[in-house]
C-alpha cells in the first residue's frame, strides 16, 4: 500500500512537473501564463479509431499557443508482460483526434502532442513498444507522440526528474530541453501548484481514507474542539459531515475544483461517498441518510494508512473458487 501510494504521489508530481517544465520560458526565466488543467474535459470527434463521440479526461492538458497544444497520460507503473502495454497505447490513441474543449472559441486546436508520462525504469522499453507496434501496423498515430521518463530523486532536497527518452516534441525548444534529464524542486511544486493528492483517477481506497482521515478531519476536529473549548486531545470528537462538503474541501486543498463546464473536479463525489461508506463498515462513521455522516473522529496511533490497508483487506468479499481460477489464469 505504501508502495501504491509512493507511485501515486509520484505520477502526479510528474504531471504537475512536466506542465511546469512546458510553461518555462528559458530566456525570459520565467513561467508563462499558459491554460492548463489536471484532468480537463474532452470530447473525441466521430472519425475517433478507439472512441468515437466520446467524452475523455486525460491526465493533463496544456495549451502553449493559438494552435497547439499537448495532451499527457501518466502511467502509475506498468506490469512486466508487454502484452498488457497494448491497452495503454490504445487509451493514448483515444486522444490522437481532433478534440474539442480546448481554451479557443470554437474549443478545437489545428494540432496537439501526445505525451506519456512512465515511470523510468519502463520508459525506454514503453517507447520501442509503441515504435514496434507502429512498425507491425498494430496501431498508427497522426500526431507526434513522446515518452517521458520520471523518477524522484532524494537527499537534501527532492527533485522530481523528467527527461524524453522516446519519440519527439512539436516545440523544438522543448524538445531539446527535455532530451537532456530536467530536475524540478519537489518545493517548488508545492509552493506554485499546492500540496496535491489526488489526479484524475482515484488512489486506492485506504489511500482516500488516509488522506481524509489525517488532513482533513483532524481539521474539522479541531475546529470543533476550539468552538467548543474542549480539550483537544479528548478521546472522540462527533464530527457531522456531507459528501458535499468533504468534496469541495477535498477538492480546494488537495485536489482540483471545477471552474466550468470542462474543468475537473477531482477528488469526485463518488470516491467520497465510498470512502465515507468503509468507514461506517468500519464502525467509524454512521450514515444518518440524504449524504449526512456522523464521523466519530479519534487520533490513532500508528500508521493510519496501514491501518486502513488491512481494514480494506478484511472487508474485501471472499472470491468464489471460479474467480480465484480466473485470477491466477486457469480459464
């Protein structure tokens, strides 16, 4: 679980650090006012090869003219056996098509990058992957395609690294930039994009429930025990909750909030509700109906994640004998 939340945080912080690296202007030393969203509304036109008419959300999109623009896809880590690999061309396929939601009044661009966003180790194979396919006419891409490698690196400070290591930019500028490896201040990040937790698609859930658990309702909670000049450290705190408002709060410090008809919002309501729900199976909470929870708050000792990784473990379903066969490859 730790491991699933290491390379969650660190897919996202690639994204966040690639969109950085985009907005740089080299020569003035400064960011540029670019449009940019994690997570932004699409819709793919009818002529789509993989989804035609189809609304998409790729992780993150970034329009740096009039006319151009890129569209990019983190992988969270990719299985050993290539032939899974297929199915993350293909969603990158999804998005080499003539979208419309971009930041242009008619919403359409007269070209856009595609951009994969893998872990290190798997970038280099990821991209002769795509390059063998393409040679054995298994898939073709119209618009330019690139692999972009990601690592964090620790010691004193944390760098997010990036560096192309597959395929090419439209931007020479920035094509250049990124052939060489490109390291970004973990720091920095916070300080220009905030403390993010969540991209598009959601962490497995012991890692919503930490996040909810350990940064947000120790606010509410202390909240509560200020009004109430209760001492802080008392045993439980009752907190009254909605879906709603764990959302939006969800979403205005750790996540994305909407800010039209094709900003994201992310974390959505839905992988609140379910979180909320584990944790009345847990005896944590207790549903009072119409999105309303009585959260009953106590600070644990421990590692709160851990502590939900095997209260998710537990509350799993046990599988029936033919699903096991089908797990381990037997039908």
């Amino acid at each position: 679980m730790k491991e699933a939340l290491d390379d969650y945080s660190q897919a996202l912080y690639a994204v966040l650090a690639f969109v950085n690296e985009v907005r740089w202007d080299s020569e003035k030393r400064e960011l540029r006012d670019l449009p940019f969203e994690i997570g932004r509304r699409f819709t793919t036109s009818n002529e789509n090869k993989i989804a035609p008419a189809t609304p998409v959300t790729p992780d993150c999109a970034i329009q740096c003219r009039q006319d151009d623009g890129i569209v990019a896809e983190a992988k969270l880590g990719l299985p050993q056996n290539k032939d899974f690999w297929d199915q993350d061309v293909r969603q990158l396929q999804k998005y080499d098509d003539d979208l419309t939601g971009w930041w242009t009044k008619t919403e359409r661009l007269q070209s856009h990058d595609l951009v994969a966003l893998v872990p290190f180790l798997r970038a280099v194979d990821f991209a002769e992957h795509i390059a063998t396919g393409e040679a054995e006419g298994k898939w073709t891409f119209q618009r330019r395609i690139a692999t972009v490698g990601f690592q964090r690196l620790s010691g004193p400070k944390t760098w997010v690294q990036i560096m192309r290591l597959g395929g090419s930019f439209s931007d020479h500028r920035l094509d250049e930039r990124l052939r060489k490896p490109c390291q970004i201040n973990w720091q920095l990040l916070l300080e220009k994009y905030g403390d993010r937790k969540f991209l598009d698609h959601p962490p497995r859930l012991p890692i919503t429930l930490q996040i909810m658990w350990d940064d947000l309702f120790i606010q509410y909670a202390g909240k509560k025990c200020a009004e109430s000049e209760g001492p802080e450290n008392r045993r439980v705190v009752e907190l009254d909750v909605t879906v709603a408002q764990v959302t939006q709060d969800l979403q205005t410090f750790y996540g994305f909030s909407s800010s039209g008809p094709r900003s994201p919002e992310i974390p959505r309501a839905k992988w609140i509700k379910d979180a909320l729900d584990a944790l009345v199976d847990f005896k944590m909470a207790e549903e009072r109906g119409d999105g309303k929870y009585l959260i009953r708050y106590k600070r644990q000792r421990g590692d709160m994640l851990e502590r939900f990784g095997r209260l998710c473990f537990r509350r799993r379903p046990r599988p029936s004998h033919d699903e096991r066969q089908r797990e381990l490859g037997f039908e």
